[in-house]
C-alpha cells in the first residue's frame, strides 16, 4: 500500500482539510499516476456536502485529473512510464453487461465503479483525485494530447466530455442551431466544443454579464433568460438544447425553443425534481433527455478533437489551501471558468 497526501471533506459540514489516504499496491493491469493537476467539479461540492444523498466519510474527491505515469503493472500494454495521461469520472465497470459490451461502460447496468465514492474491486471506498497519486485500471487511463496545455487539461476529463458526448451523439454540425443554457465550467465547454463542430451556438444565461466571453468562444447570440422577450424571440428556433444548469429551471419554457424534432438534453444535475408539461413535449414533436459523461473510447476521442481545435478549458490555477475558499466562489458563479488545483501543493 502506497499512503499518499490528499485533502478530504472529513463531512458534509465541515471544510475539506489535508489528510493522507492509501492507495493499492500496483496490479498486474494497473498504472500508478502522479498527479500534477485536479480540477474542481460542482459535482464534487454536491458529493461531499450530501446533495446527491449520504456518503462515506473522509472523502476525497475529483475527477478530473491529470499527471504522469510512475509505475506500470506487468501486464500493461497502454500506457509507459512517463506518459502524460488523464483519469476522469469512472475507475471501472463489470465489462460484462449488455452496455459495457457495446462500449458503452458509462451506463454499465451493474453500476460503473466512480474515481470517489464508489465501492472498488477490493471493497474500499475509492478516492478521488485531490491527491498526489492514484492507482487506476489500464483501461481506464487516457492519453493525455501535448497540444493541450497541462495545466488546463483536467477539466476536459468531466466538463469536455460531459458536453462533448450528447453534442456528439445528437449530431451537432453544420446547419444545426444549438443553445447553450447557463455559461460556467460546462457551459463555456459546450460552446467552444460546439463551435469546433460547426453549430450556430446560441448561449442562453440568466444574465449577460458573460456576453463578451460568449461571443468570444464562438457563439453567434447571447440572450438572458432573466428577461421574458427572449422566450418570445427565440421560440422554435433550436434543433439542439444542452442544459449545463444544476438548479431548477422551467423546462416548459425552455422546450418551447425547440423547432420540430429537437431535443433538450440536461446535462446538468439538480438535485431535486424538475416537473415537466407532457402537453409541451406533444408541439413540434419535442424531446427531453439527459446524458452522462462519455465512454472511455469517446473520452479519448473528445480530448483527440480538442488538440485538433485548439479547444481547452478557462481555468484558474489555485493552490490545496484554496480549495474550500474556490467551492464558496463555485457557488457563488465567481470563476471563469474552472478551478485547477496544483497537486504540487498538497
């Protein structure tokens, strides 16, 4: 067993405090990673503070992470010592399952093993990446592109993919209109990424206090949706909405914005349940729908399309002793537009 140093949320009330956590020794299949960068996820504020229901206490979380290979296993056949590589949302999976089979192990039927908070193969809890090390399965390690700086990468590990896979998926391209709903760390993701793929993107934001960020990363339009006239302007006008927004929203009014045959995907994830208006779905032909992350495979794929593009996140870089400050900034929408904790300084 490996005792690393991290910084864990010792419960759902108190700060995170800098602590130290074992990882496993390295299995025939595993790689040993060094962290170098994590990235702060509002997924992980909603995780320890019980959001999303209880969970075990020390938790460390993140999931977007980046560093080096230290250590293969002698079965490894991926990845070598000094690779630069990624570790995002998910550890592990059954492999066995109808999904799993299809590649598709981010909706793994038996549960995919999460980098924090999930049972691991050897019946611990796992810990995330607000660390100096993890052990990881092979399988579930990504390359890494030099053309994306480093210190910006870890984000593209869960806001890249998160946005990058229903954009996918919903064939987003030239002579589709998008809209983006909300302009933080996933938001400013789906446009750039959009842009990348051709989309006329439109961001929709409460207010327009990030318009010339918007409009800078590629969208064409930036409305508030603080202000009534943008449902009247805007109805039937997408053919694709991502909803990056993890607080209640009005979908009614949202789906009115669809022209025929659009989807809404919520990719966001609000804690409580959001009502929705059967009759609304019924004009245009509209759909409502929702997606998680992206398999491995599409991982990679997403973080090969982005050093294509030049696309990488807007990130500040902080320090560990920073972190319980940056979660009230998180919360309070002051970051543009992820922070990026430097490992180095746990």
């Amino acid at each position: 067993m490996l005792t690393v140093k991290a910084y864990a949320a010792p419960s759902a009330t108190e700060p995170l405090i800098p602590t130290t956590i074992e990882r496993r020794d390295v299995g025939p299949k595993d790689v040993l990673i060094a962290i170098r960068y994590a990235g702060i996820c509002h997924s992980d504020i909603h995780t320890v503070r019980g959001d999303w229901g209880p969970i075990a206490y020390p938790q460390v979380v993140g999931h977007e992470i980046v560093g080096e290979v230290v250590e293969i296993g002698s079965e490894v056949t991926k990845h070598q010592v000094g690779d630069r590589v990624g570790v995002g949302c998910m550890v592990n999976s059954c492999r066995e399952c109808e999904n799993c089979r299809a590649g598709m192990e981010q909706y793994c039927l038996n549960g995919n093993t999460g980098t924090y908070t999930s049972v691991d193969r050897d019946g611990t809890i796992t810990q995330g990446g607000y660390s100096t090390h993890i052990v990881v399965d092979e399988d579930f390690v990504l390359r890494v592109p030099e053309a994306i700086p480093y210190e910006a990468a870890a984000p593209l590990l869960c806001a890249g993919i998160t946005t990058y896979s229903p954009l996918a998926h919903w064939n987003a391209g030239p002579g589709k209109r998008v809209a983006v709903v909300g302009m933080g760390g996933l938001g400013h993701m789906a446009v750039k990424i959009a842009v990348s793929m051709g989309t006329e993107v439109t961001v929709l934001s409460r207010r327009l206090a990030k318009k010339d960020d918007g409009l800078a990363f590629g969208a064409k339009d930036y409305f508030a949706t603080d202000d009534d006239a943008t449902f009247d302007t805007l109805a039937n006008s997408f053919d694709l909405i991502i909803n990056t927004v993890s607080a209640p929203l009005n979908l009614d009014r949202y789906l009115t914005l669809l022209r025929l045959d659009g989807t809404m995907v919520n990719v966001g994830a609000p804690a409580q349940p959001l009502p929705i208006t059967i009759f609304t779905l019924f004009g245009n032909r509209r759909s409502f729908a929702g997606s998680g992350i992206g398999s491995i495979a599409e991982t990679q794929e997403m973080l090969d399309f982005c050093a294509e593009h030049g696309i990488a996140p807007e990130t500040e870089l902080i320090s560990a002793d920073q972190i319980n400050d940056a979660y009230e900034r998180v919360l309070s929408s002051d970051v543009r537009y992820r922070f990026v904790i430097d490992t180095g300084t746990l």
